[in-house]
C-alpha cells in the first residue's frame, strides 16, 4: 500500500487554488498535467468575494486581484492592466491603446484619431483598474467594427489572457473550454478508457486504460467504434466522438463496435467511470525493470506502483536493478513527484517550495514507506524533463539513491498555482520557486545528469566514454554562482533526444557493481549530507 507523504508545515489557501508543476503551455493531448485540491479558507474560498457582481468586467477585476495576491513578486497593477489592454487591438490594428508620456493617463485611438482619454489610477489601485479596463473594451466595442461583432466575455477573456502573459512565460488564462480539458487531464474525466484515431473517417481504437469499462466490457485495440449511443460516428470530427464518449461518471453509454478482422458489429452497454491519461509505461529486461513515465496525474504514482509490484512478479524474487525513464517528460502534479519519489526513497527531503504568498512555502519529504530503496537505481533526463520530474531526479541524486544518466534538464524550477474563475476558466499563475534538496534553485539551473550522454554518439561503442564521466557530479552546486552554473550547465548541453546510449548505459552499470559504485558516489560526502539536511522547514522565510 501507498501511503500518502507527510508534508509538515502545509498551509491553507482557497479552495479556488490548485498547484501544478506545467513546462510552456503543454497542457493537453500526450501532456497532461496535474493539479492538487487545496484545504478551504473560509470566506476567502468563494471566487468573486468582494468584487463587482456576475457580468461585464467580473473576469477582468478577479484576474488582477489574483495577481497581486498570489503571484510571485509583487507587480505594478498599472503594467499588468496595460499589458491587458493592448491585446485589443490584436482584433482590429486601426485600434490603438497606451499610456500618455510622462503617465497619468490611457488613450484610445481609432485610425490615429483620439476617442477618449481616461485618467489612470494607482499603480496599486487593483479595483480601479478593473473599472478602468471595463470601461476601456465597452469604449474599444464602440469605437471598432470590428470588436462590435465580437461578444464582450470575448474581449474580456483576451485582456485576462494579456494580463497573465505580461507575467512570465508560464503564466496564462484557459478560457472556459480549455480549462475544463485541463482539469480533466489533471483529475481524470467520466469516459469508458480507449484512446481513439480518426484517420480516414474511422474511429479506430488504439489503447485501452486497464481495469476500465472499456476493457471489462472486452473492447481491444484495433477495434472500430461505428457509433456512439445509436449515433453513427462516420463524418464526425475527432472532438465530437471524444465528446459523446465522455460524460458524468456513473452515466449509461451505448457503443456499438466492429471488432478486428470481423465484417460485423456488436453493442456494448456500458457505464462510465473516472477515467486517466495513461502516463507510466513499464518493461522488462532480464531482471532489470524499466518504467517510463510520460508525464504526472493523480494516477501516475498508482499506476507506477502498480507496474513495479507487477516487475517484481515477473523477475521472480528482486530486481537486479530499476531503471526510470524520465526524458521528455514535461511535469504535471506536484503531490505526485512527491509520490512518486516515495516509492524509490526511504528517507529524506524531496523538495522545498518557496514563494511569497505563506501557502506558497511548503517543504516535501518522503515517509518512509519505500519496499525497494537498496534496489540499484537509474534515472534517464534529458532537455525535455522538466518540474515534476525535475523535482524526482533532484532529489533520488542528491540523496545518493540513484544514478542520472542523460543530458541537462530543461531547468524549469517554477510551481503554477491553477485558481478557477468567475467564468469557469482558469488562471495559471506563477507563485513559487523549487528548490532541490541540496539546497541550490531549479529554475534555470535544472538537473545535471551524472554520467552526460549529450555529445556521445547514439552508439554502444561509446560505453566506456559514457562510463567514465562521472566527473561534473563532483562539483558541489550548493556552493556555484550563476557563473559556475552556466558552464556546469555547457558542459553537458541540453538535449531533447532520448538515445538508446541511455539505456544501454544504465543496464551495464546495473549489471556491473563496481562501475554502479563508482557512479552513485561521485557527489562527494558532503554533497549527500547537504542533501538530507538543507532544506529543513525551517529555513523557509
């Protein structure tokens, strides 16, 4: 059995609030990511409280008070709203919106024409803002053809998304269809577990989610899906047969399906069930297990645990050694790296989170609950892993339980909070720093592997060059200026490739003790006991 970590100090915070580790703007198809549920706080738990009523200008006043509540550092509310307001004129370019010289006041113009002029509040002002941006888009409708035709939430929802964006390159806003996606990717959605193709007009069924009704009901891959609850799923898009096999969990659904290299078709009844991304992959060799996670949902520790009790069957006593395959990975849930990395470690931080909201500052460690902690062990990474499996890396290299094997990690060391809006969207908001459990900062920096493959050829015969640069481990990050990381960081180059070296390189080490040894101990002494011991809570502010 799992056992949730213990993570002292845990704050609380709306239950608007969600945490997820995310890389760039990847949040759908092959890239779910995830996001964690966090304890109410009272009143200040009902979106809204406190600003204008359900209408025009909600969206806009809810946005800019988040961000000056939660976002990492404090942000003038006059740059963030201006920012908004130009996203305007990205739907007519005879519109043109900005501050007069010297301040004090916001034009907008119509084919170089003044239309009005609006005195600006506060920096600080996050309500008069908002008034000022409603009355802007009403003022911007009016003056373009263009924005007439257009519905207000339209306009109102590219001002939020500007807003976001001014912030940094992770922060955004999800309009209503998007976010719903999002949350299902994250939290999983009501469906019967197949992943379906839609090439040539056909629905063919490609995978199955195991234990799913889809499976219970003895669907396999290849099948074809003709229709959906008695409508005929020939001509539809894509998106139109994902949506009629999706819906409430418990629900009735009738699919009808041509099996595999039959000429007939069947109807299946079924019922819906919460249904996940498939994120963790799992294979054998010898008595060497492999397990791939693609990227991190609320299932994926579950599903990794699942795949090495099942490794640990078919090896017939104990593993010789694990593999975990990392590379391309690009984040997701937050709890689930902590997991996760529970499974592999007996002890000892994985990770601190400190931002400048209090619930932001959080520190993570496993509980003690691993079955195959003295399991030799390798981690795969390359330029691709990033956030959640960054924080997984981190922490099984710095307490000297595995070995890394790849190129730099992508370096993308910041926790979005997810905060639901008045109008069902999302806002994705930046609001803490990751920090590795020796103590040096994610962002930027990232995960340098142990044994680096960056530059080595995709060839079995570079064995003995892969094995022997165990070297750049040795250099205590703790102790590195920006400087010192930019060159650790040269010195084994990002890479979005995932060569077959990797691999061939883990096996070898895990099948030879010696090499294993060497590897997993060149971080010196002092490194391994910073690793345990830097990241305390009570360092954080």
């Amino acid at each position: 059995m799992i056992r949730a970590p213990h993570w002292p100090h845990w704050p609380q915070i709306t239950a608007r609030a969600a945490i997820v580790l995310l890389l760039g703007a990847l949040l759908l198809g092959a890239v779910p990511s995830g996001a964690q549920q966090l304890p109410a706080s009272g009143a200040a738990s009902q979106p809204g409280a406190g600003l204008p009523s359900a209408g025009s200008g909600r969206l806009i006043a809810q946005v800019l008070q988040d961000i000056k509540t939660y976002y990492l550092e404090p942000v003038s509310a006059r740059r963030v709203a201006v920012a908004g307001a130009a996203r305007l004129t990205g739907f007519d370019p005879r519109l043109a919106i900005g501050e007069v010289v010297g301040g004090g006041a916001i034009t907008l113009t119509y084919d170089d024409r003044s239309v009005v002029s609006y005195a600006t509040p506060a920096d600080t002002d996050t309500a008069g803002w908002a008034a000022t941006l409603e009355t802007i888009v009403a003022a911007a409708r009016q003056a373009s053809p263009q924005l007439a035709t257009l519905p207000a939430a339209i306009l109102e929802q590219a001002v939020a998304d500007g807003m976001a964006r001014s912030l940094d390159r992770f922060s955004r806003y999800a309009p209503p269809d998007l976010a719903r996606d999002q949350r299902a990717a994250r939290s999983g959605w009501g469906g019967i577990g197949i992943t379906v193709d839609g090439a040539n007009d056909t629905f063919r069924v490609t995978a199955v989610e195991p234990q799913s009704p889809a499976e219970r009901a003895g669907i396999r891959p290849e099948d074809q899906i003709v229709a959906i609850d008695g409508v005929m799923t020939h001509g539809c898009v894509h998106r139109e047969v994902v949506d009629r096999l999706r819906g409430p969990v418990g629900s009735p659904i009738s699919v009808q399906i041509a099996p595999a290299g039959t000429g007939q078709s069947r109807e299946l009844r079924l019922q819906r069930a919460t249904v996940f991304e498939p994120t963790v992959t799992a294979s054998r060799d010898g008595d060497i297990g492999i397990i791939r996670v693609h990227s991190f949902n609320h299932r994926t520790t579950m599903r990794a645990a699942e795949s090495l009790a099942a490794l640990q069957g078919q090896a017939g006593s104990r593993l010789a050694g694990i593999v975990l395959d990392l590379r391309s990975n690009p984040g997701g849930v937050l709890d689930e790296a902590v997991s996760l990395t529970n499974l592999f470690l007996r002890q000892g931080p994985v990770a601190s989170v400190v931002g400048r909201h209090p619930a932001s500052r959080q520190f993570f460690a496993v509980s003690g609950t691993s079955t195959v902690s003295d399991v030799p062990m390798i981690v795969l990474i390359n330029g691709g892993s990033a956030s959640a499996s960054e924080i997984v890396a981190a922490a099984l290299q710095d307490a000297g339980r595995a070995v890394v094997i790849g190129s730099a990690s992508y370096g993308k060391g910041l926790v979005q909070t997810v905060l639901r809006l008045p109008d069902n969207g999302e806002l994705i908001l930046t609001w803490a720093r990751l920090m590795a459990p020796s103590g040096y900062p994610l962002h930027r920096h990232g995960v340098i592997p142990t044994i680096c493959t960056a530059d080595l050829p995709d060839d079995a015969a570079y064995l003995a060059t892969g094995l022997q640069r165990a070297a750049t481990a040795a250099r205590l990050r703790t102790s590195l200026d920006e400087n010192g990381w930019a060159a650790l960081r040269q010195s084994c180059p990002t890479s979005r490739n995932r060569p077959g070296l990797d691999l061939v390189l883990a096996k070898h080490l895990l099948t030879d003790t010696r090499w294993y040894a060497a590897a997993l101990h060149a971080l010196p002494a002092t490194g391994r006991q910073t690793a345990q011991t830097a990241v305390a809570p009570r360092t954080l502010p």
